[in-house]
C-alpha cells in the first residue's frame, strides 16, 4: 500500500485488523509514533498496546497475557523485538489477524531509511504462512516497490497505489528578501495561533529564528540535535500536546510526528530535493483541512547547497545525482505553472488539469517576460570580469557603482560598467538567480559565492536562445495585504441586520465556541496525558461548533465523534455547547 502522508494508511490494516478474528500486529521502527496511535485507538475504544523496549518487565508481561487471551485487537511492536526468539513464540501461540508492516520502505538499502532488522522480516512469511500480511510506505518510487515486495515474499500480492496528491495543502514558494521578517509577517497575517513547523538548514539558524519569533509574540520553540535532551524533548511534547505551537527546527524533526492539526509547513533554507520537500510540507495539514506549503529562498541558497553537495565525501555518482535532485527543487522553485503539477509529475503521477487553483501561481500567475537581452549583459559581465565574483559584485558593475572592489579590479574600465541600469538593484538580483536555475551561470566549486557561465550561455550571449524570465509575484507584500484589508472593510460596511452582518455574527459565536471547546480539550489532555488531537481533532471541535448539538443523538452525529467519545466527553461538551448559547 502507497499512500501519501494523512491519506489514511492506518485505517488499511486497523479497520481488517478489528473485523478478523485475532489480533493484528503491526510492525513500526518509530517509538514515538506507537505511543501516539496506541494512544488515539485506546481513546476510541480500541484494545490497542504496545511491545518496546521503553516497557518494563512487568509491563511487558502483561501486555503478552493479554495478546495470549484475546484480549488485544492491535498490537504494535518494533521489529528488533518482533525477531526474538522469545516474541516469535509468543506470537505462534497467539490467535493473529493480520501482520501490517508499517514503514515499508526501511528494507530499501538504497533509501534514505534503510533499517538492517527489516531484512529480517522475511521470516514472517515462513514462520506464519497463513496470517496476512500488508506492508505500507508514504515513500517509495520504482525501484524500493519491487524491493519491498521481494524482501517481504509479497510476490504476487495486489499493489494499491493511492495518488499523491495533497489537495488541502497550498503551495507557495518566495523570493527571499527578508526571510525573517517576511516568516513572521506570514505567521502574524496568515496563521496567528497555529501550530507549525518551520524548517532551517543549521542550528545555529535554528535558535536565532525561535528566538525572533518569540520575541514577536509568537509561541516558538526551538528543536536540533545540539540541544539538551530534556529540554528538546520537553519542545516537542509541548508542541505536539498543546494548541499553537510554532517549533523551528532542522531536518532531524518530524520523523514520526503525527500530529494532524500541523497548519503550515515554512522552510527558510532550501531542501536538498522534491523528496525531501515533498516529505516535510507533507507534515502540514494531516486532518484534511487547509494548510499552507510556504518556502522562502534565493541564490544564496542554491549556492550554498551546490557547496555542500562539492564538499561532500560522496563518489562522483552520489554528487550526479544530488546535483539532477537539486536542479530538479529548483526547477519546482521557478516555474512560473502549477506547483501541484510539477510535483505530482516528478512522482510520475498526472495531474490531469493545467491548473489546481491552490498554489500561488495559479492564484496569482506570475508575469514572463523576454529576457534574453538583460541575460546577455549579465552573462557577459561575468565573462568580461573573469568568471570569479558573485552575484552581489557583478550586478555593482552592472548597475555602474564604482565601489571601492569595482575600482581595486579596475571594473569601472570595462565595456559592460553601467550597462544595465534599466534595472534595480532588487530586479538584478532576480535575473541573476533565473539564470543560474535555468544552467546558464554556475556556482564555482572552487570559488565560494562566484559565478561562471556553463556551456548553455554561448548560445545566449550569441543571441540564438532566447532567455525567458519569470516577475517574482508580491506575496505577502503590501499590495497583496492591502487588498486582503480592503475586502474586509467593504464587508464590514453592510449595515447591522443584512444578512451578510448577521452571518459575521453567528461566525464570531462560532469562533467563541470554538475556543472554549479548545480550552476544555487542552485541559483534558493534560488529564490524560495525551495529546490535544487524541481527545478531539479540531475538525471535530469545529463541527460542533458549528451545529451546536442539544441531545446526546445530534452530538454523534458530529464526524468524530463514535460511541466511545459520546460516553466519555457527551455531557461535557452538551453542557458547554448550552452555557456558550446562554
Ligand atoms: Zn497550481
């Protein structure tokens, strides 16, 4: 089973699991991630537990008693465990619905999670020829599908391929002008009380941006490997626990984190390919409901990846390909069409329109223009200065600055000093990062910063390929805020008892119940020790909010809520649904 993150891949082995006789084991490398399901199943009523090493003794037992009387419907064990001789015994004598291997892609030595105990995993399907097994991966192209289904003998086994789309996500990839500022105008504009992730490349960038967003009044947390245990830990529980939490953190979060209220994904710095893209903004938006992909970046960062690829202690294929994956991020950062199409195609998957109508170029299409002679001036003031200096240089020579660099090299005394001062300084350092995304410039290996043109710029500078440019759209620039402002002010002229005010109204009171519905879940998941979700996802709180349920019947009636909820939470909600309309 394929299936993109939050495309419901649990309930393909949880729902066989429950209505097979026995119960159903599932296999899962991440601790963190078992806790939580365990958690949320136990919540709906499901006899759910859990074998890892994090148990003690006597818990262990208990747990292997009640699998050996029946009483477990789920079972969740770490595969290390699974393969002892003591486990697999255990299991031989239990009464087993189904194996459902979760993470499927760890058997991949050539993916990026390779995990050697799943090797092992094979066993399954000779120690236990009859129970069904299931194996499931958000993540795997070609090569890792044929790879899981021989590692596991799942030869012949039908293959379901759920489509990788993620609807609710919107996309939306920037010009970096002021990463941090233009992060917290975006967080204060667009998410104030949110949870979400924001991802930097270095430690370092970590604390810096946490600690500028807490200043801002925005409730950030930092999260990186080079912090104390307890209090990283202590971050991530509070972010996955409590409501609006913003955690900055690098790469090493998010590896099961399954928190599904997570409202916007930002990345400061550039990841390394669409795969990795692909992966972090797929954290955003779990429940299904809106949730923004929202990237900043710039020349700086495509060069400052193409160094580390060099630098890198990789054989030269390695690079090759971590080169075509970078190009290929690029590429998705550039297009001036769908981002969605783009990125469904780069997992061989059509998307089947010319436009999703939720990314920001399909919302706001950027303008292209032709600017092939712009790009010869540039490219030939690279040539004419040596192939040796970066972006921040050559457009000074270009725009006719004599600074004091310009004098030293003597660059005021070249044909191309002042030639492009039909441009600013901002415009400039567009077409410069265009052209090195388009392969007509290239980072030096050996010169950090400095540019050189590639092969593809003689057929430009000889005037024989045109040069197409893409208008950086104002996202989050004033304009665009300014007309976010100007259609709430017209809303907000309607007189008091048109209908429109009224909804306003009724949508305030919505708004109210929400939050007192929130303040009383994050009470009981301190109770319980749970996270927030677990007791209630938001899309729950807000259907109730919504149709304000009177009895006991309208309240299940409400998506998530089953029986188990209605007995545990029925009366409170009841009653705080009633003192909100009093
Ligand atoms: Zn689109």
């Amino acid at each position: 089973m394929l299936m993109p993150t939050g495309g419901g891949k649990s309930l393909c082995y949880q729902l066989p699991a429950l209505l097979r006789e026995g119960c159903g084991i599932v296999v899962s490398p991440l601790i963190a991630l078992m806790r939580d399901q365990v958690a949320g199943l136990l919540d709906s009523g499901v006899k759910a537990a859990v074998l890892n090493s994090t148990l003690s003794w006597k818990e262990s037992s208990a747990v292997e008693q009640s699998l050996l009387s029946g009483d477990l419907d789920l079972l969740y064990i770490a595969p290390e465990r699974l393969l002892t001789p003591r486990c697999l015994d255990l299991l031989s004598r239990a009464r087993l619905a189904l194996f459902a291997i979760d993470e499927a892609h760890c058997v991949s030595q050539w993916g990026h999670d390779f995990r050697p105990e799943y090797m092992g995993l094979s066993v399954l399907a000779e120690r236990f020829p009859n129970v069904p097994r299931i194996a499931l991966t958000a993540t795997a192209d070609e090569l890792t599908r044929s790879e899981i289904v021989t590692r596991l003998n799942l030869d012949g086994a039908p293959r379901f391929i759920a489509s990788f789309d993620r609807p609710n996500i919107r996309y939306e990839i920037i010009e970096k002008q002021n990463a941090r500022s233009q992060l917290q105008v975006f967080i204060t504009e667009r998410h104030a009380g949110d949870a979400g992730i924001v991802y930097c490349l270095s430690r370092a960038k970590v604390d810096d941006t946490a600690a500028s967003l807490a200043k801002a009044g925005i409730d950030a947390l930092a999260y990186h490997a080079g912090m104390d245990a307890s209090v990283r830990a202590l971050n991530q529980d509070r972010f996955i626990n409590e409501d609006g939490v913003v955690i900055v953190a690098t790469v090493a979060f998010g590896m099961g984190i399954d928190k599904p209220d997570v409202r916007f994904v930002a990345h400061l710095d550039l990841p390394k390919s669409i795969e990795a893209y692909y992966q972090e903004t797929g954290r955003a938006g779990r429940d299904g409901k809106p949730a923004d992909a929202w990237m900043t970046y710039g020349l700086a960062d495509i060069v400052q990846q193409r160094r580390m690829i060099d630098q890198s202690t990789g054989a030269d294929e390695f690079k090759r390909v971590s080169v075509r994956k970078l190009d290929a991020l690029v590429g998705l950062c550039e297009t001036a069409g769908c981002r969605r199409g783009r990125l469904l195609d780069y997992f061989g998957e059509a998307f089947g329109a010319p436009k999703c109508g939720n990314c920001d170029n399909c919302l706001s299409p950027p303008r292209v223009w032709d600017g092939t002679i712009v790009a010869q001036k540039a490219l030939s003031c690279v040539y004419r200065t040596g192939q040796r200096f970066g972006a921040l240089h050559l457009i000074d020579v270009l725009m006719g600055h004599s600074t004091e660099r310009v004098a030293q090299f003597g660059h005021d005394q070249l044909s191309v000093f002042g030639v492009g001062t039909e441009l600013d300084e901002k415009r400039w350092r567009t077409v410069v990062r265009q052209l090195v995304s388009l392969g007509h410039l290239q980072p030096d290996s050996e010169a950090f910063g400095a540019l050189k043109l590639s092969l593809s710029a003689r057929s430009v500078l000889k005037g024989d390929s045109k040069v197409m440019l893409r208008e950086q759209t104002a996202t989050g620039s004033p304009r665009k805020r300014g007309i976010k402002a100007k259609t709430v002010r017209s809303g907000a002229a309607l007189s008091p008892d048109a209908p429109a005010a009224f909804h306003k109204y009724d949508k305030n009171g919505e708004a109210n119940l929400i939050s007192v519905l929130r303040h009383w879940r994050t009470g009981m998941a301190r109770k319980h020790n749970v996270p927030a979700y677990v007791v209630l996802h938001d899309a729950t709180l807000e259907g109730i909010a919504s149709s304000r349920p009177q009895t006991h019947g309208q309240l299940r009636a409400v998506t998530g809520i089953g029986d188990k909820k209605l007995e545990r939470y029925g009366d409170a909600l009841l009653s705080l649904v009633r003192s909100e309309a009093g």
